[in-house]
C-alpha cells in the first residue's frame, strides 16, 4: 500500500469542484490507519531519532495528522526530550502562552490552586473535544501540538482521537453545506476575555475549517458551549448537529489512547479529548505539551510499512 495520501494544493477543499476532492479523499481512506497500533513508532532516544524513525513518525503525520512514538525515557522530566523532538519533526516555533512556563512548553498537572487550577487542563477533568488553540487569532495558529507523557495518572487520562480530515470527509459526505457554513469567516466567535476589568483578549471572528498558504486543511473547534458564540443561522446549527453526531458515534477512524511514561504524541492539532483522570500518591499525571506554528514536516522519503505492537488499546 502506498504510505503517501498526499500532494495538497487546496483543490480538495474547493467546494466548487468535486473531482479533486473525491481523488483526494479516496487516496486518503485508502492510506489512513486502520488501528491505533499503526500509528506508533517505537524509537530509542526522542532526543535523538534514528533516520528510520523521523521518517516513519514524518509518515504517519502525512496519511493521520499524527503519530504515537513510545520510547524508553520512562519518567524523565527532561523538558528537553519534547523540544529535541520536535525540532526534529520540523518543529520549531512554540506558543508560548500565558500559562506556559517561561520555555513555551507547558507542564499539565492537577494544580493544587492558583492561576492554573481555574483552567481545565491543569484539573483531573474531562475534556470535550477541541483542537488547541481555537481561540488564538490567526496571526498565532496552531497547526502542530506534542503531548509528552512523563507520569500517568493512577486511573484515566486517555485521549479520544479523530484527524480533522476525516471529520471533514465524514461531514462533507453528508452535506457540502455543512462544509460551507463552517468556512465562513464568521462561523465562531470567541468572545472577549476580561481580566481585572481589562480587555486581556478582544473579540475573535472565524472560521472552523481553513485551507492556509500550503493547502492544508486546518481546523478549530471546541465542544464547549461557554466562551463560544456559534453563527446564528439555520446552516450553522446543522452543520454543528452533524459534527456533533460525528464525534459522539462509534467510528473506525477514530482511536483512544493512553499514554503511558516515555510516550508522545505529535499531531497536527487533530481533534482529541481527555478523559478524567485520578492521581494517586505512586501516580501523578504529569503531560508536556508544546504547541507549535509549523505542521508537521512534510519533507519525507517514502518507506516502507511494517506493522508496530503497542500496549495501548484501541477504541473501537
Ligand atoms: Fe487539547
């Protein structure tokens, strides 16, 4: 089977024109993983990958939008082994928000109070789906994000799965309408954040789905329903109600995995859940993650397939 899904120039995203996307979505389903066990790549030293391994973790990202690699660093809190390897995958320029330390790298912990304990992922709460960043303005687009996994938690904290891609294909299918309303410029608002009185965000306008400079289909969602304002129009709300349905329903495309100490996962900022998670005294939960402006290299050679065994389960 050919590994190579793609040669995007954007023509599959115009709505105008179907045969472009009917021969780009047949390479792509032909060429997506059938297990979640496909995705990983097993890799001795993050910091340092082998030839064999950029390029079959290059590989993966180009027919899922993400990789699994699982490595042998155990539970060392080197914040290093994240940024090396993603300087590796072509990644180089973090998003170095508010709450992220000082290196851009962000260390997700249950946080016992201040600033971070306000904000979901530094809780042991479950997260609907979202990809990273939709509330950043385009100028700041977050096109890749790694989870580097240090410590698991006692119980929980795995991640639902599902390329944006495939959710494009699997709402496009249904209706092109529904593809249409969530490309308009318009379609989601985040509202402005206040902090002490202050505007420390304004108002933000956009679309769902975007096609950038190197015809790659970009995405922003959340399932939360505060701090979001949806279009209000009849074409909207359908095209919602059939995304929603989408991620709700059992499918072979989408993957559950958990993460275990040496694990990653690099993506580009596909759509994923979290689900609550339960530390104990031996087990404290303990995720990197490093968002990034650039995708995914996609300078790769072709390789060759061989099948990866790996002790997280599947989903479905
Ligand atoms: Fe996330």
């Amino acid at each position: 089977m050919s590994a190579r899904p793609q040669v995007r120039t954007g023509a599959a995203f115009d709505l105008a024109g179907d045969a472009a996307y009917q021969a780009w979505r047949t390479r792509k389903l032909a060429c997506f993983p059938k297990s979640l066990a496909e995705l990983v790549v097993e890799v001795r030293d993050p910091r340092a990958l082998s030839s064999g391994e950029r390029q079959a973790l290059l590989e993966r990202c180009e027919r899922a939008n993400m990789a699994i690699y699982a490595s042998a660093a155990g539970g060392d809190p080197d914040k290093e082994i994240p940024r090396r390897l993603g300087l590796q995958l072509g990644l180089r320029d973090l998003d170095a928000n508010h709450l992220a330390d000082d290196d851009g790298i962000s260390p997700l912990a249950v946080a016992a109070r201040g600033t971070r304990g306000e904000f979901i992922p530094y809780t042991n709460r479950g997260i609907n789906w979202h990809t990273d960043g939709y509330y950043n303005p385009a100028g700041r687009t977050v096109r890749a994000v790694l989870l580097h996994c240090v410590a698991r938690a006692e119980t929980g904290g795995e991640n639902d799965l599902l390329d944006h891609e495939i959710a494009y294909i699997q709402l496009r299918d249904l209706d092109p309408q529904h593809v249409r309303a969530l490309m308009a410029g318009d379609a989601m608002t985040i509202p402005a954040r206040i902090e002490d009185g202050r505007v420390a965000r304004p108002a933000q306008a956009g679309p769902v789905f975007s096609v950038d400079a190197g015809g790659f289909l970009h995405m922003r969602y959340t399932a939360r329903a505060v701090s979001i304002e949806w279009k209000n129009d009849a074409a909207t709300k359908a095209a919602l109600s059939a995304l929603e349905r989408i991620l709700e329903a059992p499918s072979p495309w989408m993957f559950r995995g958990k993460l275990e100490p040496g694990m990653g996962l690099v993506s580009n900022n596909v759509l994923h859940t979290r689900t609550p998670f339960a530390d104990s005294p031996g087990h404290r939960r303990l995720i990197y993650r490093a968002r990034y402006f650039q995708r995914v290299g996609a300078a790769a050679a072709a390789g060759n397939m061989r099948p990866h065994s790996s002790s997280i389960g599947e989903k479905r």
